[in-house]
C-alpha cells in the first residue's frame, strides 16, 4: 500500500487520494518496517492504518500528518521482497491461469487488466535509486522489460487481443526469470 501511495503521490496528474497520498505513503511505510516487531505499539498502529483505508474508502479523510516531502526512497518506502512475492502472485496465480484460454481471458479482462498494471507499476518500482542492483545495466534494462510486458498485456486487453496478451505474458515471466538467473540471491 505504501508503494502504490507513493505512486500516486508522484503522479502528474488528478487521482483519487492525492491530497494525502504523501502522508499515507509514510504512514504505511512505517506500519509495514514496524510490522517487523511484534509489540503492542506496532499491533496499535497497524489497526490505525485499517482504519485510515476504511475512512478513505467511506469518503472521509484520515488523521495523517501531513508531508510535503517529494523526494522518495524507495526501499524504504517498500521493501523488494515483499513487491516480488505480489508480483510471483500477479503472475503465476492469477494471469497464468486467467490467460491460459480465450474464455477465460474473455471472463476476467478487467482483472487480468489490474493485475498487469501492478506487473508494470512493480516493473517501474524495483528500477527505481536505491534498490539494489539499481545502477548495474542488466538489472535495470530487466526491470524495463518488465514494466513494458505490463504495458503491453494492459493494451492487449484494451483491444481483446488474446494472443498479444499471452505474449506480453510471456515476456514478463522472461524478464523475471532472466532477472532471478543473475540477481536473485
């Protein structure tokens, strides 16, 4: 949820939240590096974040401080294990088997199209300064190549192009694996 506050943050446009995407990307950035203690301080602060999305979901505003701050560091903002296992989830549990025959891509086109834009947002993220691996050449074409398999299979979906669609498929789970064959540790 932090990554994708983050993401909203930054965007250029008009989006639902923007006002305190900023302070809910810090929010939830530090309820999920807290979540890592189990103590009563960050089991308090966790049910406050559920709190916060059902006000938002409600229309209502939560009570965060609000941040100004643009500049984002990125893993501290979301760790990348926890990105690829959403990702593993995206890929393997729910396109594979959602395009795995035109009836069911034609079924679940809405839900193959959310799910390969977080292939592409989570594509974009792990490229992004200070994940590791960041600078080296091969990591980050990977991670482009990713987020264009994630751009690509949301077009195909647009226009109902089945076949398009397992491609772009197809290159993502190229792009992962390649990147897990050199990078993963």
């Amino acid at each position: 949820l932090a990554a994708l506050f983050a993401v909203t943050a930054d965007y250029d446009g008009d989006a639902r939240w923007k006002d305190t995407a900023a302070a809910l990307r810090d929010a939830f950035a530090r309820a999920g590096h807290n979540c890592k203690v189990g103590t009563d301080q960050s089991f308090q602060e966790a049910k406050q974040r559920k709190q916060d999305l059902a006000d938002l979901v409600a229309g209502s505003r939560p009570n965060v401080a609000v941040n100004t701050e643009s500049k984002v560091d990125w893993p501290q903002i979301a760790d990348r294990p926890p990105l690829m296992q959403r990702l593993n989830i995206a890929q393997q549990d729910r396109l594979a088997k959602w395009l795995a025959n035109k009836q069911e891509f034609t079924a679940r086109r809405d839900d193959i199209k959310i799910e390969s834009q977080l292939v592409a947002t989570v594509g974009d993220i792990i490229g992004r300064t200070g994940y590791e691996f960041w600078d080296d050449e091969t990591y980050a074409k990977l991670a482009r190549e990713l987020k264009q398999g994630g751009v690509e299979l949301a077009a195909a979906v647009d226009i109902n192009n089945f076949d398009q669609a397992r491609q772009a498929l197809a290159r993502t789970t190229k792009a992962c694996a390649d990147c897990h064959e050199g990078f993963r540790q």
